[in-house]
C-alpha cells in the first residue's frame, strides 16, 4: 500500500505533466493566433487569444495547487 506522502508526489506530479500539457497547448494556440491574424481571420483570432487567456489564469492557478501539495 502507498503512503500518503507517495500519493501526495504522485498526485502533484501528474497534475504538473497536465500543467506542461496546457503550456504546450496554449504554444499551439497562439501559433494558430498569429496564422489566423496574419490572413485575415481576426475575429476567430480575436477568439483564440480569448482561450490562451482562460489557459494562462488556469495555468496560475494549477501552478499555485501544485505548490501547496507538494508542501504539504
């Protein structure tokens, strides 16, 4: 059985590869953003700097509960 100290790590480590997911996610975002701009599309970009936003405050926020597991 895993102590609850393995299971702390364990946890604040999966949630750290899913925070490295949402920054590579939010990477193709913005290359998406910046083709969409440069042709013309503004608005849907305009959208799309919308969802990198909501990423960034999520990212903060994920980044903040990783930190508060692994001092615990």
């Amino acid at each position: 059985m895993s102590s609850a100290s393995g299971i702390t790590i364990d946890t604040a480590d999966a949630l750290t590869l899913l925070l490295h997911n949402q920054h590579a996610l939010a990477a193709a975002i913005e290359e998406v953003t910046m083709w969409l701009s440069e042709n013309g599309v503004g608005n849907i970009a305009a959208n799309a700097t919308a969802a990198m936003e909501t990423l960034d405050t999520n990212a903060q926020a994920i980044t903040d509960a990783i930190m508060r597991i692994r001092r615990s």
